[in-house]
C-alpha cells in the first residue's frame, strides 16, 4: 500500500507554511518526498509519479488525514478530477464531488478552473 502525506505547519491558519508532498510506498518501505515550495506541483508531480513509476507494482493507495486537514484549515486550493471524457475523447478537468469516484484527484488554486493542457503547463 502507498500513503501521500502533507507535510505543513498548522500551527498557523493564516499561514499554513506548505513544505512538501510525501509519498510512502513498497516493501521495505521507500519515501519520495516532493518539495518544490509550489503544493499544485508537487501533487501534479506525485501522480505523474504514482501512474508513471507503480502503476504496476502498487495496487493500492491511500491518503493520510492531513491531506483532509490542509484543505480544511484553510489552504488555498481546490480539488479537480482527470476523467476520460468519451464525447470529446481525451481526459478533461471536471469540478465537483461528483467526479471523485470517476477520477484522479488534483489541485489546483483557489477559484481558478484550468484544463488539463493549463495544469500540465502550470506544472513544467
């Protein structure tokens, strides 16, 4: 089983002082810790990681609790789902709980909704 973490400083609410994505996976134990200071990349970077590295050998993945925690003390991102739209047929961003069984979590700033191609670029 692999594990995402986040690594913060929640002693702040203001200031959630963002440090890293960190990322446990395989037997013995491997960490991958992502921390370029910039959280939208460093997810994007741990599921390029995740699809592009242990597609094969990890079966399941799983999120600690502070992932639920920074969202909900106030860090300054939203969730979006990469889906296969079948009309347009290519994956696409869609907003909304209602894609999260359908899709792969990102995030991406507050109030902003970029496409796929927007996210990928944000990330190089």
């Amino acid at each position: 089983m692999a594990i995402v973490a986040i690594n913060y400083d929640e002693g702040n609410i203001k200031d959630l002082r963002y440090k890293s994505v960190n990322f446990s996976y395989g037997n013995p134990r491997q960490e991958k810790v992502f921390a370029s200071g910039n959280f939208v990349k460093d997810w994007f970077d741990m599921r390029k990681f995740m699809i592009q590295e242990l597609f094969e050998t990890e079966l399941h993945f799983s999120q600690s609790s502070s992932v639920n925690h920074f969202i909900m003390d106030g860090a300054p991102y939203d969730s979006e789902y990469l889906v296969y739209d079948e009309k347009e047929e290519k994956y696409v961003l869609k907003y909304g709980s209602e894609w999260c069984d359908k899709g792969i979590e990102f995030f991406v700033p507050e109030h902003t909704q970029p496409t796929w191609d927007e996210l990928k670029e944000m990330c190089k």
